[in-house]
C-alpha cells in the first residue's frame, strides 16, 4: 500500500489484475481522473494528463491508458503502423503529472478474443466520422465503457479535438449511467496552427503545408460567423483552394453541426454550433473542429 502523504512512484501497470490492486491498496483521500490515448503522447495528451492532475490535487490519482484498440480501426486503415512508443509515452505522462500508465495488452482488455456484445453510438455515430468510417464509433465506445469500467474514475478527460467522440461519450456516460464526469479540453495547436495528432509524424515537409488549409478554414469561419451559411462558404473557399495545391488536400467532409448530436444546422441557425472538416492529404487522414456561436450573440435558436 502506498502512503499518500509521501511522493508516489511512478508505476507502469500491464494487466487488470495489477490496475485492480493498485485501485484497491493504493491510499487515494481524494479523487480519480483518466486520460485514456492510443499512444504515442504528445503535447496534447500532456495537457489532458496536466489537466487532470491540476483537477484531482496532490492526493487524487491521475491514471492515464495506452491501448491500441484494434476495434476502432476499419479495413484498410493504419492499425498496423499506428506509432508504438510506450518508452517515451511513460516518459511523458510520468512529467505531466500521472502517477500510473495502465498499457494492457489486447488479450487483457479483451479476453477469448473480439467481443461478441458491443456498444452502438447510435444515429449520431454514422454521421460525418462515422460515414467515413463505419463502425469506427461502435468500437470506440465499447473500449471507453471497458477503460471507464476498470479504471473506476470520477472523471474522464478528452480532448475537444475529437469532437463527435467526445459529444458521443458524453452521450453513452449520460444514456447508461456511467458515474464519471466527462471533461473537455480544448484542442492543442502547434505553432503553425496544425493541431496535435499522433498521425502529425506521417505529414512530409509539403504535405504538412498543405494540411494547414484545415486550421486556416476554421479561422475563416470564425470571421463570417454572422450567418451558417457563410461560415460554412467562408471555410469551403478555403478548402477548394487547397485541394489545387501540390500535393493537393482531398476534402473528405466540411460541416456546421448542433454539438449536441451532428446534424447539419439550418441555413437560419442562430446559437452553439461546430465546425466539422475532415481531410486527406497524402496517406494521411485528418480531422479538425472549431466551436463557433452563429448569429446573434444571444445565442437563441430561431
């Protein structure tokens, strides 16, 4: 057991069994958070681990999940060659503040093999990401719930990046009762604007410039946010430019979404909405959003 008024160490935790333990004997007064990622941290997940330790104090416990989950790809996309790099992601969650890193194996997280019941996002889950992408939601849900099950936390923190998973987790933690606290942080950029994605590293020096067109069109819709309608004209002009540029960016979706279930807004909306893109450039698929109010600052619907 663990003394909570002396400085932890940090622990690498590989199976249920030792998460299950370190749960039970460790002296916790306060509370839990999990940062659950695929790896391969960067700036971004730091901020969620910061986050989270900042929100749960010195004698909460911080965990933060390395977890590859074969589920959530579909045929043809990069499981294979997603970055594996737990050496360096302990590295970093252990200086952001975490005091454990629970990287289990797929056999632990899903014993006999894939699991024949699953969750389903839903309508929300097939539209823009999940159309792109069937069945991607289906299996991200069902490893939140599995994470949100074994590592008991009172909070959960995701990045806004992700918006349609965050809306839908959100969704399933209120639809079944879950009780955790779902938290968002807002989406970490790097210099230039690209916001911070683990398939950042795939980009070469051209194609990177070319994929800055998703940051520069959200920051168009930001200025002709008066109406729906020009918001979304404001970032399309932006993205048809890019897609002349060598190499080119091949748009995949562009979207003003009610956060609340992804439906396209109506051309007279006025309130929260977000700012959906999506896009190819080179191999390498990416996503990007941005909160915006339409209309008047008033935020009523009409």
């Amino acid at each position: 057991m663990k003394d909570r008024d002396r400085e932890p160490a940090f622990e690498l935790v590989p199976a249920v069994e030792d998460l299950d333990y370190l749960l039970d004997h460790y002296a916790v007064p306060g509370r839990t958070a999990v940062v659950m990622t695929m790896g391969a941290l960067h700036e971004g997940h730091a901020t969620l681990i910061r986050a989270a330790r900042e929100r749960v104090g010195r004698k909460g416990l911080v965990i933060a999940t390395v977890f590859v989950n074969p589920l959530q790809f579909g045929a043809g996309e990069d499981l294979d060659r997603y970055p594996r790099t737990l050496d360096a992601d302990l590295k970093i969650a252990e200086a952001s503040g975490a005091d454990a890193v629970f990287a289990p194996s797929a056999e632990e997280v899903y014993p006999g093999g894939e699991p024949q019941v699953r969750l389903t996002a839903g309508p929300m889950g097939e539209r823009l990401e999940g159309a792109s992408r069937p069945g991607h939601f289906d299996g991200m849900l069902t490893v939140v719930a599995k994470l949100l099950h074994l590592t008991r936390p009172d909070l959960a923190f995701f990045g806004q990046k992700d918006a349609q998973q965050l809306a839908l987790i959100r969704r399933m933690v209120r639809d079944l009762n879950f009780r955790t606290e779902i938290v968002g942080v807002p989406t970490v950029r790097e210099a230039d604007g690209l916001a911070l994605s683990s398939r950042n590293r795939y980009l070469s020096a051209a194609e990177r410039k070319t994929a800055l067109a998703l940051s520069r069109a959200l920051a168009a819709a930001e200025q002709e946010k008066a109406t729906a309608p020009a918001a979304l004209a404001a970032a399309r002009a932006v993205l048809d430019e890019a897609a002349r540029l060598d190499p080119p960016l091949h748009l995949d979706y562009a979207a003003l979404v009610d956060p609340a279930d992804f439906t396209d807004v109506p051309g007279d909306f006025a309130g929260e909405a977000v700012l959906a893109v999506a896009a190819k450039v080179g191999t390498t698929r990416l996503i990007d959003n941005v909160p915006l109010t339409v209309g008047p600052a008033t935020g009523a619907r009409r």
